[in-house]
C-alpha cells in the first residue's frame, strides 16, 4: 500500500529530487512514477488530474512551478495566481506522494540557453498570439521529464495545444513516456476550471459563462448539418457578441492531431477558442 493521507514530502531541489528518484525507481521497480507537472493554484481540474493518476497504482509526483519562460506577457507572470498553502493541503488531501517545488533559479542556471522547439504545431492557435510560449512549454516538460524520469505523466486537454505538442515531443524525442490525457473539468455552467478564472471581475465572470454554451450551440448546429467552418465560425462571433465577448483572440476549428485548419468540419475536428475578458484570457475547445 504506497498511499497515506498526509504522507506528502517536498523535494525542493532538483539535485535531491533526483537523487531520491533514483533510490525510489531501485526500490520499487514495477511501481510506475507518475508525474503531474502544473503551475500551482490547484483546482479541481488540477485534481483531476492526480485522480487519474492514481488508477495506475503508482507514486505519484505532482510539480509546482511557474514557469517564466512560457510567459509571453511580464504581467500575466506577475499575477499569475500562487495559493501554495491551500496547494499543499489539497495534495495532502488526495494522498499525492511527492510535490517537486523547485525555485527559478534552481531550474534555469543564470547561464541556461537551450529551448526545444516543436516547430509545425506551435505555430496555431495560441501559439500565434503568444511568441515563444509553447518553446517555454516544451522546454520545461522536458527538464521535467529528465528531472522526474517518470513512466507516465498527465496533461489536461483544456490546454489541447499544448498536449499535442507534448504528445509529439514524446514521439519525437523517443522519450518512453505514457502521456495520460484528462477531461475538461467545468463549472455547472459550463465554464472550463482555470487558475486564471480567479483573476475575472464579478461582471466579467458572468460573460465567462458564455464561453461553453457558445461552443455547445456550434455544435449542435454542426451536428443539425452546417458543415462550413467559415460558416460556423461566423455564426460563433455573433452568439459571442450578443453575450457581451468582444475581444475574440481566435476561433478555429481544426483537425486534433495536426491542428490545421479544416474547411469542412468532421467528426472529431476540435473547435478552440482564445477570449479576451478585460486583461484575462481564457481558452476553451469542444469536439465535435
Ligand atoms: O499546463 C500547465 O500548467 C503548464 O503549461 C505546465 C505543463 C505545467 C508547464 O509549465
């Protein structure tokens, strides 16, 4: 029996948490090491994540670490929300093994200068409004890949951008690790669960609402016939308009593995949204 409620130790330094790695992967060899790599400001999305983690009956590592280098805007780093506390209870909660917190400095040496690049599919979506973010992404998993050395790590499927670029990493680099994908968790009204819903002011939290019930009518009006991207992406700006969404960063509706484009929308396409509420920015994505 590998769980205990409140049996969480803190590896706050990349040497020791590869050292105590090492010993745990000598000891336990078909345990799986099982890593979930967030930012903090855990929610349940983020909770999720762990609970899916434990139907692999393995030891679980969850990491803790703003990233600036997937920052592409100093003041989204600046508040980007930190409950660390509360972080550290809900993992205690959940009976999580191990939380990698290591510091800034501990993870990019002052004179650190190399990036991975997933050229093709960072160049979508989100990747052509935020320059240089998905190399931050891809570099730090990595690094934490290599730090943690896990068998099986977990992404969620609201940043969908970033876990194809990690799938394809994974390919790409021949790292020999699963990639477990978990659920959109929402909100009742439908809102995707994000550490950033807590920075909305009260009015734009209620149009926020409006992100999901968008996509959902999209979709109902995909599957009553209306096949035309250009289409449904038209008729998506004005559902979003008449909930008070003006800033619409993108709608694109594509193909989930190579993220481009499609023209006539199939089954399995992804629909992806990036909104601008106030300074916040919030995305969302539904299969049709
Ligand atoms: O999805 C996130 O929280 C981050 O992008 C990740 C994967 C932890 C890398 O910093």
């Amino acid at each position: 029996m590998l769980k205990r409620k409140n049996s969480l130790k803190i590896l706050d330094k990349t040497s020791k948490a590869k050292i105590i790695i090492k010993k745990l992967k000598k000891e336990n060899k078909n345990i799986p090491i099982i890593l979930v790599p967030t930012m903090g400001a855990l929610h349940q999305g983020h909770l999720s994540l762990i609970k899916k983690a434990e139907k692999y009956n393995g030891i679980i590592i969850v990491s803790i670490f703003v990233n600036p280098i997937q920052f592409n805007d100093k003041n989204d780093l600046k508040n980007y929300p930190n409950t660390l506390r509360a972080d550290i209870e809900k993992l205690k909660e959940l009976g999580v093994d191990y939380l990698f917190l290591p510091t800034v400095k501990d993870i990019f040496n002052s004179s650190f200068q190399t990036t991975v690049s997933v050229n093709e599919l960072q160049k979508f979506l989100c990747g052509k409004h935020r320059p240089g973010h998905f190399n931050g992404v891809s570099t730090i998993v990595l690094k934490l890949f290599n730090i943690i050395n896990p068998d099986i790590a977990v992404f969620g499927r609201k940043d969908f951008q970033q876990l194809a670029i990690i799938k394809r990493m994974v390919i790409d680099l021949n790292l020999d690790i699963k990639i477990l994908e978990g659920e959109i968790i929402r909100e009742e009204s439908g809102l995707a669960l994000s550490s950033r819903n807590k920075l909305l002011t009260k009015k734009n939290y209620e149009i926020a609402q409006n992100i999901y019930q968008g996509l959902m009518f999209i979709r109902s009006e995909f599957k009553k016939g209306k096949k035309s991207s250009v289409q449904l992406k038209r008729l998506l700006v004005t559902f979003y308009q008449s909930k008070g969404i003006r800033n619409i960063e993108y709608i694109n509706i594509v193909d989930r593995n190579s993220l481009i484009d499609s023209k006539t929308v199939r089954t399995g396409n992804i629909i992806a949204v990036a909104i601008k509420l106030g300074k916040i920015r919030l995305i969302d994505n539904l299969k049709f």
